[in-house]
C-alpha cells in the first residue's frame, strides 16, 4: 500500500512565497472636510498610527495617505500621481463624498473606492438609500486604526486572491456578513488574529528574509455580502477554504430582500459537500445555536461582550491556527501539544492510535499545515485520507517521510540563522554572526542552493548529492576576537610564525559561542574540519586556494576536550591571515593585509572510521574546462583528478587516476599494464582519530597521516574502487581477490557504474559552469558503503582562472602529452 505513494521519489517543490501579494496598495487619496479629516487622524497621525500598527505586525510597505475636501483637488491629486484605494469619509450634511466617488470610478475604474463613515442613525438611513455600486466596500468607522489596516488587507487580499490560490496552493477565511457594523468590528479583530498567528508560525523561517517573505503566505480573508456571493467564492475556491465564518439573516442577491434562514442554507450546502470544514454560525437569535449544533458548526452570539473573544478562540481551535492539539476523542482531553514540524515529526509513533485516527480522519493534519502557509507538504498529505488508506501505522510512516522530505528541502539552498533548538540532523548550512560568510563559504553557500534548483539531483537510485553539515563563524565573530583580545598589534609584526599562533592561541573566543558548538558535536558526530573562508578566499580574479590553514580534528566522546581542540583549530585559522607566507602572498597580489577579514567554516569531515583511522572512499578535484583532451573528450567536457582518502593527496600533489566524466571507461593511466602498476596511487591521507592536538603546529597536517595503500586494504575500504593485478596473468582483474597488489583503479565505480560518480559530476559541473558563467573547479569527497548508503559531498567550490587551471594540469598531465594523442584500449580485463 505504502508503494502506492512512492515515499522515495517524493520530491517537494520549495514555496516561492517572493510571487505572493505582488499587488500592493502605495498610496491612498481620503476625501473628507478638512474637520472629518482631522478627526480622523487624531492630530494629523494617521501615517504614523499605520506605520506603527504595520511595524507592531511585521508587516512592510505602509501606505502614504493624501487628504483632499473638494473635487477640483482630488481630480488634481489623481493626475498627479497614482492611486490604489480611494477612501471616501462623508457627512452628515452632504452628498459630496458620495457624488466625487462616483465621478472619480467614470474615469479611474480600476481605483477601488471604499466608503468610510462614523456610525450614527442618520448616516445609516442615508446609505440605505443610496446607490453604492461604484464603491468596493463600506465601513463604520469607531476611531481605530485596525480598521484601516482591515481595509487595506482586504482589499490587497481581494486584489491577490486567484492569482496566489494558483500559484501555491494559498489558503482563504469566508466571512459571509452584510451588517456594516458587525462586519467593521469582526474584521479589525480577524486580521489582526490571523497577521499575529503568521508572525508565529514565521519564526519557523531560517533567516530573517524567509521569515518577512513566509508572512506573505498567511490566510486571506474575504468578505461576502449576499447568498450568491458566498456560494460562488465558496465552489471556486472550495479545496483552499479554512474555514467559513457566516451570519444567519442576509440577502440572497445584491440589493434583494434579506432571507432570515441564507446562513444556514449555505451551512447545509456547505457541509453537504464537505462534512469536516470548520463552520461558525454567527448570530443575535439565540435559538439558531440548533441549527448549530445539526449542521456540526460553531455558534457566537452577536449580543455577548465577548463576542470578538470567542471568535478568536473558536478560529484558532478549528481553523489550524497555534499549536496542534493530539485530543482524546471521547473526552476532548488533550493528549499532547506541538508547537512546530520538528515537534509533530518527534511524537508522531508515539500519540496514541484513536487519537491519530481522529484527527487524520478530519484532515487536522494538512489543515494545521496549509494555514502555516507549509503548502507542498500540506498539498502532498491532504488527499491521503483515512478512507484512501486504512492503516494508521502506514499514515504515521507517510506523514513522517513527508515531513523529513520537506525538512530537508527547505534547509537545502539556505543560510540558516544558527539556534540551538533548532539545528539537527536536517539542518544543513547555517551561520553565527551578521559578517560575512568569505569567498569559500559563499561558494558552498551557491552550491548548495544550485542543488536544491535543479530537482535531478535527486534522481539517484542509492545516492545523495549535497554539501556536507556546514555552519560558518563570519567575519564580526573575526573582528571581535581580533579587537577584545588586542592582536591586530602582534598579528600585524614582523615576529615569526610560530609566535604569532602562540599569542592567538592563549587568546579566548566569545563565551556565547560554547553552547554552539556543544549543539554543533551533538549533531554532527563526526570529525570536524576547520576551513578558512576569508573575504579574498576563491574569489573570482585572484585565487587564494590553500593560502591560509585548515585543521581537522577527531570526534571525541569528551565535548569539553574536542571543545578545547576546536577552539585552538579556529585560533589556528584566525592566526594564519597573519603567517609571513599570507602576508607575501597579499603584498603580491596588491591586497593589504589588515583589510582583510577571515570567516571560519565548521564542516563534518566525509568518509568512515577504521579503526584509528578516518576518510572518505574517494575525493577528488572537478574541473569544467579540459585543457588536454584525450581522444574523444572534448575541452567544454572537462576533467577530474580522483584518489583514495583525504583530499590533501590531491592538492599535494600526489598520483591521481585522472578522466573525463563524459568518457569514463577511457582513463589514460589503465590503458595499459605497465603505465596502471606505475601510474596510480600508493599512498593515502588519513585522519589519526588518535592525535587530539596537544602540541598544535602551524602545520595544518599535523594530525594527518600519509598511508600506505595495503592499510586500506586492511581496513576493508577497497571493496569497490580497487582492482587486483595477478603477476600470473599477467592481467589487471576488476574487484578485489585474495594476494596480488591491489591497484586504485575504481573500476567498479567508472567501468562498472555501481556508483554513478561520472553522470553526478557531469550535472555539478555542467550545471555549476551555467550558474557562474565561467568555468569552474569543484572539490568534492564521497562515502560508499555495502549498505548502500552512498554520499557525494562538495567541499568547495570556485570560478577558475585561466592560468591556475594550467598549471594544476600541466604538473598533473605534462609526462602524458608527447606520448598519447589517441585512446587506444590494448588490455582486457578480467571480469569481477
């Protein structure tokens, strides 16, 4: 049955809340006499009651509003500049308002015009008798601001609607009202409820900027006046309604006699169609509190005080506003409370059966999503009712994927705001500080989020292609250890090297940071390395690859010894901006050294532990541009240096097997026997998961150890990317076998493609050089297990210049070019 839903293939699309209420109300012209005016804005206040009421909500773009009393200056207002509401505030004494309304709709029909009046008998009668079809809406004004905010919503609400409900799935609030009165209380104190629940559920953003765009998917509201209205809102928006909130007494049609029983025919059509809607039946006839209870909906009686509280907490038990309540069905007791995903995704194997079942029956679940504005998963969920599956524990796995499916899209391509309470295993890159996070993490920063845009990264049976965990220290945290511990005066002498890191090292980092880092090591678990990212670092025009350190360190169970180790490695870091070798390098490249700022990256290291050791199955270097292609390849195709273990082999220099990811089974240095047993690697680094840095170097490899080949072969990491060369034979056989020298071939890998390394490095590099509009150079390491649980992690990622990618591959290839011109296969290979 689980098939069914094909959990692994589910992929969610990321909610692009940034094409949500795109029309938006700037400027509004009020037409009034100059003492209605004054009234109104109590002292000439109005721009800065709604600016303070928008910023005490979160909310951004106040209108600008212009106040005209005659018709000659709201026509010359009107020329002048645009308008997108009209607000009309006549008295008792004339018609003017009403006719200038009129006269400006003739000519600006697109201009929605709201009447705005105080409350009195007189006002009333006369709206009753006046034709009111060029104006939007009319409002009884009691002197509150929240009403102008309603106003300005509703119309933006009303103005977005259709386009927002297409474009991701937006939900809707039906009020169904005619009462001018009852409908200029009840929606000052609606809205005001639903922006207050949307800066809730908007902390649940990563960043700052997700939270301001998340607020944009918060639940419209919209008003109908008439049967009529209301039916037709109700049926072409039926699979996005909250909920509907209705009066018992309205018209049918507009301008038609009231019918005193239209709320609760819409109610019986309503839950005809759909028996779990929540429906709340408003009205000042108590006895229609039966129609109620027949119709399952809640009931508020227009004649109690407090009728504005009880709407809001019957909105927010049934709408799926505030924290999701797990009840029991029989008692209504409450059983367990979530106030965020993370939460439901902890306790759902543990809420008891019966409650479960209740809630998945009435849609509870996507309800409480879809109004946290989380529409892909609440899309994904909704169809999956209990008659379409009947099996809560399959309805617990099925809503647990999602919800790790989900998580994991939306912390991919972000970067997040580090909180301890928040970061976990799905968290994927995040930031401490308000700096910068330097050129290498703004390269994992694009990488990650190039990944996440392009979904067929995901279409790897067995494989997962992302960046490793990554949180970046950015360079305020640089400045401030820099400035509270005074070095700028010793880093900036001419002392040597060695004194330098002793001075950073007795230097103390922010306390604030500690607790971080504890989070930091309870999710990760692995070794961690600490990778510089100045501001200069893998910038576009003047490389500074492997200028400054980078440390790696064991994970231990002890936090406050790793504490101690991560701590001296990011001193280590910090102290290496001021190394004679960086400070050459910037006078060379006409940089001056105290501009320059370093961020530090904290990233989990790739690989697995053996024994005392620790690597990756592989890592390598990617590059989009070929300068030597070989046979078929072509330049555009580009080229990738692979070893065996820690990626400083590579940047050190070492025997690489070297292919072009378009031709894998065309690799140079296994063409033939004598150039495979000469020209392949022998030696690998590794972690000494043994050196906890007691005595920390300036050599940022002093905890790395240089390995002979038959140690990984002892260690049983050589199962797929290892050939075996029998001296009987005389061949080179794919795969490992008992004696014979084992070659780093990874023929499995690119001959035999039980991994697909050569189609994952095609669509990073193709897909990275369209991004950056130039070539690029990707540095990435991958963990392969039996299990099948196989890893590709980028570690970094640059635009390369020209003459660095030469001579990266002259000193790689040069011994090649005068002897091979054309791939010519001239061994065979034994089968594995």
């Amino acid at each position: 049955m689980l098939s069914k839903y094909k959990l692994n293939q589910l992929y969610f699309k990321d909610t692009q809340f940034a094409n949500l209420m795109t029309r938006r109300i700037f400027n509004i012209l009020l037409i009034a006499n100059p003492y209605d005016a004054f009234m109104l804005e109590d002292d000439g206040r109005i721009d800065e009651k709604i600016f303070n009421e928008y910023t005490s909500l979160s909310l951004r773009y106040p209108p600008r509003f212009s106040q005209v009393s005659t018709e000659e200056e709201a026509f010359a207002q009107l020329e002048s500049m645009p308008f997108d509401l009209v607000l009309c505030m006549p008295s008792t004494g004339d018609n003017d308002s009403f006719d200038i309304g009129r006269q400006i709709k003739e000519k600006y029909e697109h201009i929605p015009i709201v009447i705005l009046t105080p409350f009195s008998h007189g006002i009333t009668k006369r709206i009753s008798n006046e034709d009111l079809s060029a104006f939007e809406y009319v409002f009884c004004w009691l002197g509150n601001t929240d009403l102008l905010v309603s106003i300005i919503k509703l119309i933006e609400d009303k103005m977005n609607l259709e386009h927002d409900v297409q474009e991701v799935g937006v939900q809707l609030i039906l009020l169904v009202e005619d009462g001018v009165r009852f409908y200029s209380s009840i929606l000052p104190n609606l809205y005001k409820f639903v922006l207050k629940q949307s800066q809730e559920f908007s902390t649940e953003a990563l960043n700052a900027h997700q939270r301001t765009l998340r607020m944009r998917g918060r639940p419209k509201i919209v008003l109908a006046r008439t049967y009529q209205e209301a039916s037709e809102i109700y049926h072409k928006y039926q699979n996005n309604i909250l909920g509907v909130i209705t009066d018992v007494r309205f018209p049918k049609v507009e301008r038609g006699e009231k019918d005193g029983l239209a709320g609760i025919k819409l109610c019986a059509e309503i839950r005809k169609d759909n028996p779990f809607i929540p429906l709340i039946i408003q009205s000042s006839e108590s006895e229609n509190s039966l129609y109620a209870a027949k119709y399952g909906a809640s009931f508020i009686d227009k004649n109690s005080k407090k009728m504005d509280v009880d709407l809001r907490r019957i909105v927010s038990d049934n709408f799926g506003f505030g924290d999701f309540i797990f009840r029991n069905p029989e008692t209504g007791e409450e059983i367990a409370r979530v106030r965020n995903l993370k939460e439901l995704q902890n306790i759902l194997f543990a809420v008891p059966a019966e409650s479960f079942l209740y809630h998945i029956s009435r849609n509870h679940v996507s309800r409480w999503l879809y109004s946290r504005a989380m529409f892909p998963i609440a899309e994904f969920l909704r169809p999956i009712t209990w008659n379409s599956l009947q099996d809560v524990d399959a309805h617990r796995k099925i809503i647990f994927e999602a919800i790790v499916k989900y998580r994991k899209m939306k912390n991919q391509g972000v970067v997040a705001v580090f909180k301890r309470d928040r970061f976990d295993r799905y968290s994927n890159f995040a930031r401490i500080g308000d700096g910068s996070l330097g050129g290498k993490g703004r390269g994992l920063a694009f990488i990650d989020n190039m990944v996440k845009q392009y979904p067929e990264f995901d279409e790897f049976e067995n494989a997962s292609v992302a960046i490793p965990k990554t949180v970046v220290l950015c360079t305020d945290v640089f400045d401030e250890f820099m400035e509270s511990n005074n070095l700028y005066q010793i880093g900036l002498s001419e002392v040597d090297d060695d004194t330098i890191l002793r001075y950073f090292l007795k230097a103390k980092l922010p306390d604030r940071l500690v607790e971080d880092f504890f989070t930091f090591f309870d999710v990760v678990k692995s070794p961690i390395a600490i990778r510089s990212s100045s501001l200069l670092e893998d910038s576009h025009y003047q490389p500074f690859a492997g200028i400054y350190s980078t440390y790696m360190i064991p994970y231990l169970d002890d936090k406050y010894e790793m504490l101690r180790m991560l701590s001296d490695a990011i001193k280590g870091v910090y102290a290496s901006v001021y190394f004679r070798d960086s400070k050459a390098y910037m006078q060379a490249t006409s940089n001056v050294i105290d501009q320059e700022k370093m961020a530090v990256i904290l990233q989990e290291v790739v690989g697995n532990q053996y024994g005392d050791h620790y690597y990756p199955s592989m890592s390598g270097v990617a590059r989009s541009l070929n300068y030597y292609p070989i046979g078929d390849e072509k330049a555009e195709e580009g080229t990738v240096n692979l070893a065996l273990g820690l990626g400083k082999y590579i940047v050190d220099g070492g025997m690489t097997l070297r292919f072009s990811p378009y031709h894998p089974h065309q690799v140079l240095q296994t063409s033939e026997l004598d150039i495979a047993l000469k020209e392949t690697q022998t030696r690998f680094y590794a972690l000494d998961l043994k050196n906890v840095g007691e005595e920390f170097s300036i050599d940022d490899g002093f905890n790395l150890l240089k390995l002979h080949v038959k140690e990984a072969e002892n260690d049983g990491s050589l199962h797929y990317i290892a050939s075996t060369y029998d001296p009987h034979d005389q061949v080179i056989r794919d795969g490992l076998y008992p004696g014979g020298r084992k070659v780093i071939t990874f023929a499995n890998i690119l001959q035999h493609d039980v991994f697909p390394l050569a189609r994952i490095l095609q669509l990073v590099l193709k897909n990275s050089e369209q991004e950056m509009r130039r070539p690029v150079e990707i540095e990435f390491a991958a963990s392969l297990s039996r299990d099948k649980d196989r890893q590709v992690r980028s570690t970094s990622c640059r635009s390369v210049r020209l003459w660095t990618a030469k001579r990266c591959l002259m000193r790689t290839w040069l011994k090649y070019r005068m002897r091979v011109w054309s791939y010519v296969p001239t061994i065979h290979w034994g089968m594995a």
